[in-house]
C-alpha cells in the first residue's frame, strides 16, 4: 500500500488548479460573479465548491455500491429523509425507547426518561450507521442533528455530529484576477407578445486563473468514521478526475495542475503543515493567460525526517 493512501498517517497536501475563459465559483453576493478577496483582488473557490465536484465524482463512479452513497446530494434527496433512515437501522427495542424518549409520554407510561448515556449510545449507533452507508458523511463529516420530527411522529433526536479526517481550505488565486461581466445576446425571445429581436444577458468570467488549495487527511478522525485506506484512494483518484465532469459554458476550462502530498510518519506529525506547504512556490506572473506563464519551483532537499513527498500530479 502506498504511504499516501494509508489514513493511519497524516497527510497534509497543496493543490493546483486553473480556469480558462471561466467562472470558477460564483458569488451569489455579487451577482454570480466570480468570488474574490476585495482587498487583494485574489480570486476565491470556496472548500464546498470543491468538495462538490468531489462528491458528484463518487456519486458518478461508485454511487451505486455498498457505502459510497453520498449524504449532501446536489438535488433529489432531503437530508432529514435520509438521516431517519439511521434510525430505521437500529434494533426494534432501540427504536421503540428512541421513539418514547419523550418527557409527557415517559410520565404517562410510568416510565423515566432516557438517560444522557443511553441517550449518547443511540446517537452514536446511528452514527457509526450514517458513516458506513455514505462516503462523504466518513470522509468529510456532516451535522445530522437536525431536531426535526419522522414520519411516524416520534421525536427524532439525528445522528449528531461527526467531524470527517478529511479537510480542504479555500482555494486562492495565484495573482489578482480581473473578473469579466459580459453582455450577451439572443434572438430568441422570452414572451411571444415582446416585440424585441432581440435580448440582452449577462456571463461573468475569468479571462485565466491559478488556484492554489491546501487539504489535510487527520488520521485520528479517520478512526472514528471508520475512514480506510480504499476510502482515501478513492479520494485522491476523485480529486484528479472530478474536473473532467464538471464542464459546463459557464465553468469554462477548469484543469487540475498539481497534487503534491505530505505524508508523515507520525500521526501527529513530523513537521509543521505550513512548513511543509512553503517548499511549493509558484512565481506571480502579471496578467498570465495560461498555466505555462508560471514556473513552480519544488524543494525537496533537506525533507524533514518522517516526511515523504508524493507527486501525483506536476
């Protein structure tokens, strides 16, 4: 098994991506333009953006296998639907005491009220349910506490919160970007009573970007999802490949430029992640227009003990 994909290591890993005549990640703050720090003018891809892609890649490729449903689906699923499934899962006896696990309802049965532990077992058992059945939920965690009420009208307390090993910062921009806010035409006509030949839209774009993204992998919280090693590959493969599926008119060309990961063999580390992510440094080109304007420069020398360096991609 490669070092890279075991996840009783940590990771830490930089990611490169760039867009061409594109919109990368909109905000709905400003239009759908394109995100960006006011103050620098550095453009922004938020972690969910990116995690999206990731899920819709695995949903593509694996959905339709034991384990690799996916929790936060784009569209077609409620997430109250899915979490009461967990509770569905327990055994009949768990069901009937989570159902009662009402104050009025204890009183009246003559019974007392679920204790904070058994309280806890129960949460835990949906839990441990919720992350076999649904890769994202043990990869990148997920708040299943949602307080609303089944179908059949018990109080239905969710399955908690878990906090997944894998986690991904924004994406920032390279150089400040120029975000373009683009007239466009059509002759087809929205109403049958317009005169009008013709109407006018709007595309927001990118002329060129590069992304740089951090992400760590915390062996720790693989253990308590039950995150394995077959997990992680997958994450790195869904990685590489999701920008191949995310292709619309509006994303324009999004290509994944380099993948560079950290592996230690601590689990807590042998190095500081902020350490290890300044030996990857990509020189500002003013007004670049494609990936070959920028140099990348890698030092690998003097490695920090404990530490390997995997190149995916670059």
């Amino acid at each position: 098994m490669p070092i890279y994909t075991d996840p009783t290591k940590r990771h830490d890993f930089v990611f490169l991506f760039d867009v061409t005549n594109g919109n990368p990640n909109g905000d709905p703050d400003a239009g759908n333009l394109p995100r960006i720090d006011p103050e620098t003018m550095h453009g922004l891809v938020t972690d969910v953006s990116i995690k999206r892609k990731i899920r819709d890649y695995v949903d593509v490729t694996r959905g339709n296998q034991p384990g690799f449903r996916i929790f936060i689906q784009s569209k077609g699923y409620a997430l109250n639907d899915l979490i009461a499934e967990s509770k569905a899962a327990l055994p009949q006896t768990a069901q009937a005491q989570v159902d009662d696990d009402d104050e009025d309802t204890k009183k009246a049965k003559g019974k007392t009220t679920l204790s904070s532990a058994e309280r806890r077992n129960y949460e835990n058992m949906r839990q441990k349910w919720m992350c076999e059945q649904f890769y994202d939920v043990r990869t990148f965690g997920a708040v299943m506490s949602t307080g609303e009420k089944d179908k059949d009208g018990g109080k239905m307390r969710g399955a908690g919160q878990v906090r997944g090993p894998v986690q991904l910062t924004f994406a920032r921009s390279v150089d400040p970007v120029v975000p373009l806010d683009l007239a466009i035409t059509r002759v087809a006509i929205t109403k049958a009573e317009d005169d009008k030949r013709t109407e006018i839209g709007r595309k927001a774009l990118l002329p060129y970007a590069l992304y740089l993204g951090h992400g760590f992998v915390t062996p720790h919280f693989a253990q308590q999802t039950g995150f394995a090693a077959d997990d992680l590959a997958v994450f790195w493969e869904a990685l590489q490949r999701c920008w191949e599926l995310d292709r619309s008119a509006s994303r324009g060309m999004l290509a994944l430029r380099g993948l560079y990961i950290f592996s230690h063999e601590n689990a807590l580390g042998n190095a500081p992640a902020h350490q290890l992510f300044e030996r990857i440094h990509v020189e500002h080109v003013p007004m670049a227009r494609s990936f070959r304007d920028y140099a990348i420069a890698l030092h690998e020398a003097n490695m920090p003990a404990g530490v390997t360096l995997t190149r995916l991609v670059g």
